[in-house]
C-alpha cells in the first residue's frame, strides 16, 4: 500500500499517516462563511484538501473515506444583506430572506468550486441545521465545568483546559499578549472565548437553556465533526488563519466536552494566497473573486493548475504570467493527450503526492512525461489531479490555446486550430501535411517554435498578415 506521509501541526513534523480505521477515513475542512461569492484563497484550501482526498480514496478506496466540510451560515453580514433586502421592500419575513441569501451563496459556492475541478464533500452540513448538537455540546460543558454562563452568554473557561495553545505551541500568555482578545464584562479572563451569545428580537436567535440566541462560531465546527465524523477522527485541515484561535478552541470544546485527548489525529495547514506579492485586500485594489476570474475567460483548470504548482505550505503567488504559462502549458497537454487511453497510475507521481502532497513535484514529472512523449502516463496523471481537459480537447480547434496581446482572439483560433492539425498530422508521419500547414503559418507571417513533445510554440513577426491568415476560411 502507498505510504502516505503529511506534516501535522500539531507534532510540527512530517508523519507517516495511519488511519484510525482503515475503511473509513474521515476528514473535516472548515468551510466558507456563505455571505458572500467566494475570493480567490478561499479557493486554495478547497483544491489542496480536494487533491488529499482524491489521494486518500486512490489509496483507501472510494467508499472508505467520509469527508465533511461545513458551511458557516450563522453570520452577521448574511444577516445585513437580508436586512437591506427587507428594507429595499423585497417579500418575505427576516429569516426567511436570510436563509435565502446562504441558499444562493452556496449555490455559487457549488457553481465555482465545481469549476476548479473540487469534487464534492460527502457532507456539507449547515451550522443552522446542526443548533440543537450545539446546545447540547455547550450544556456538557457548563455541566462539567469547563463553561460558565453570564449576562446571556455563555463562555468557556480556557484556563480550566490544560493543553490549550499546544497545536500553534504558544503559551496561553503569549497568546494574549499577541492577540487582539476582547475584554469586556461577562468574562472572567480575557482569552475565555464566546460559545453562545444573546440574540436581538429582529435577528435568528433559537431557544436554549440560556435564553434566545446564537451560537459562537467555534463551536459550530466542533459539534458539525463531532455528529458527522465522532469524536475522534482523521485529518482536520483549514487556512493557517484558522489555528489560533478557531482551531484551538475547536480542540478545546471537542476534547473537553466528549471526554477525548484529541479530536483529530492530523492538523493540515494551508498557507494564504497573495496576488502579486501582496496580500489580497479590498484596500489594496487587488481583490477579486473566482467567478470573477471565470467571467474574464480564465479555466477553471488553470485557476487550479497555478494553485497546484505551489506546495500547500508555502505562500501561493497568483500572478498573470503564471496563468498564462499554465494556460499555454494545459492548452498543449490537451493536444498532445486527446487521443490517448489512460494508462495506469505512475507509482512515481502517487509517491510524490504521498509526500506532503507534493503537488509541485507531482507537476514537475508531468513535465517530464510530455517530454518523453509519454501522453498515456500524462493524461492519468492530469485525471488524477482533477484536470479535466474534455472541454479543452473537444474545442481545442475553437479554444485560445496561447496568447500573443498583438494578435486578435479570432486570428489566435485560426492559428491554433493549424496547430492541432499540425501536431496531429505529425503523429500520424504525414510530413506533407505538417510542412504545407508550416510554410502557410510563415507565409502569413507566423513563426513557429516546434518542441521535444511534438507541439509547437507561436510567435507573430512583423510580417504578420492577417488576410493571408484568414484566406484559410
Ligand atoms: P472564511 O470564509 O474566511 O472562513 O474562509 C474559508 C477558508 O478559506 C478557510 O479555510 C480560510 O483559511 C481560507 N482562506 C481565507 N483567505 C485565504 C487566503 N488568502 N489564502 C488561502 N486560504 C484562505
Ligand atoms: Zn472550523
């Protein structure tokens, strides 16, 4: 069986994975707060933990692995936007209005994560449907002790659990010295942290044994694992923004209130995404969707090609000459590998997923099939990440395969249809074709640059003729 190794968080170390129960390997993933369309790093920790479970079901087994990923539905600027709505006379009560704006958020949450190849989690509860597990988990812990209700709230007392801090490995001192910890009057300590809150008259609240509210949203994950997972389980994987605080006090209330040492055995960590060297951000001017990207003309699978080429670990760089290498890299992959029958898995290829998803490594070698011309062992492998070039293959005459910003979308089609004809008439040894397909390109003031893999690469000169090019038609 394939050895699969991930770095946890926890131990700081990169382990050899075991899984708790071989036929059911279980997975959470913290999931989108749904108030809005979904930004371009909310995309990553979607496609890193989706190519961990397309691994895990290569090694386990397609039914052995449970894979759950929330969405977060309780949230104040869901709330706000139902509010506008409401007062822009739109029909229907509050919670209503709300409950439709998670539906459609989620519905394009679906919409762009199925165009970056991410397949669906086996669950994907929804905090709203999971409240009465919250209060019940929340009741345990005052119950216990490990929480204390004042002024509606109710907050859990995070000196009373010892191992708090040990996955980020801080202090709890250091942690408040660090962090921006409210202090305010229904607290005993500054670091206790919220696990049910009072809610206003014209906001979703639900009935509980401390009056009607809401609850916090660390706990929302802890009871949503505990329900679809147990206690005990897996792989718990999110954003490196997420471990201190929401992982820490996910552990805290999971570990306290159902009696266990540790709630997942892995703790996986993506690093954030930035754009241009620069953190994303609405100030910064740099900040934009997924679907905003897909609306510009942008695959998905070259969204999730760029993504991959990056190790999970390190800071990922959306650049504009990435997506354009990776659009010319994917474009020429299609060709080379549209006729061709999957063959089996690449030991190689799986081994270096299996080392901390080394997807970057995994990308390298898919190179190095291309250049060998070996096209079986470079579509099971473009399969396996979840590329699926189909569309690309089928329009790939129609598809804009590279760019060149001095030439038109439509010229560009022209030449990329040749192109294909090109590389298939190389294939199959018919020279005259290729040559007469070559020398038309040229004539028309169209150089070409042929590659190890049977492809070629474009270029205008400044000849360029664009009624020779369309005398084609
Ligand atoms: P949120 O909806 O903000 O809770 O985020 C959903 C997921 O996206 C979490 O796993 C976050 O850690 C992750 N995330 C948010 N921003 C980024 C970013 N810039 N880069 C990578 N992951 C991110
Ligand atoms: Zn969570």
């Amino acid at each position: 069986m394939t050895t699969i190794k991930l770095h946890n968080t926890k131990t700081r170390k990169r382990e050899v994975f075991t899984p708790i129960d071989d036929k059911n390997v279980r997975m959470y993933v913290c999931g989108p707060t749904v108030y809005d369309r979904a930004h371009l790093g909310n995309a990553r920790p979607v496609i890193v933990f989706d190519v961990l479970n397309r691994l895990l079901r290569h090694v386990y087994g397609d039914g052995h692995v449970t894979y759950v990923r929330n969405f977060t539905d309780v949230d104040d600027r869901i709330n706000e936007t139902a509010l506008k709505r409401q007062q822009a006379g739109a029909v229907g009560s509050l919670e209503e209005l709300i409950r439709e704006r998670s539906d459609e958020t989620i519905d394009w949450y679906h919409a762009d994560m199925d165009a970056l190849g991410a397949l669906r989690p086996n669950h994907e509860p929804r905090a709203t449907e999971y409240i009465d597990q919250m209060v019940a988990m929340i009741a345990q812990l005052e119950a216990d002790g490990f929480a204390y209700e004042k002024e509606g709230h109710v907050l859990f007392r995070v000196r009373k659990y010892a191992d708090y801090g040990t996955l980020s490995g801080r202090s709890v001192d250091d942690m408040i010295a660090g962090a921006r910890v409210e202090v305010a009057p229904y607290k005993e300590d500054p670091m206790d942290f919220v696990l049910w809150k009072p809610s206003t008259d014209e906001l979703p609240g639900w009935d509980s044994p401390w009056g009607r509210g809401r609850p916090g949203w660390h706990i929302e994950c802890s009871a949503m694992a505990y329900e679809l997972l147990g206690a005990h389980f897996d792989i718990h994987g999110g954003g490196n923004d997420l471990m201190f605080p929401h992982h820490e006090n996910e552990i805290a209330q999971s570990c306290c209130a159902n009696g266990t040492e540790a709630m997942a055995n892995v703790w996986m960590h993506n690093e954030m995404l930035q754009v241009e060297g620069k953190k994303m951000s609405k100030s910064l001017g740099n900040f934009f969707t997924v679907r905003d990207l897909l609306e510009q003309g942008v695959p998905g699978e070259v969204i999730r090609f760029v993504m991959l080429s990056t190790h999970y670990r390190k800071p990922m760089d959306w650049t504009e000459k990435k997506r354009e290498e990776a659009e010319k890299t994917l474009g020429k992959w299609a060709l080379v590998t549209a006729e061709e029958i999957p063959s089996p898995m690449d030991d190689e290829f799986i081994r270096l997923l299996g080392e901390d998803l080394n997807t970057p490594g995994a990308i390298a070698l898919l190179h190095s099939f291309a250049r060998q011309k070996e096209f079986k062992k470079l579509r099971a492998g473009l399969d396996f990440l979840g590329l699926d070039l189909a569309s690309w293959r089928a329009f790939f005459d129609e598809k804009d395969l590279q760019y060149d910003k001095y030439i038109s979308m439509d010229h560009r089609s022209i030449i990329n249809t040749l192109l294909g004809e090109r590389f298939l008439a190389k294939k199959n040894r018919d020279f005259v074709k290729s040559d007469h397909i070559r020398d038309f390109l040229t004539e028309a003031g169209i150089k070409l640059n042929d590659n190890p893999d049977g492809t070629s690469d474009w270029e205008s000169t400044s000849d360029f003729d664009p009624a020779k090019l369309e005398a084609i038609k």
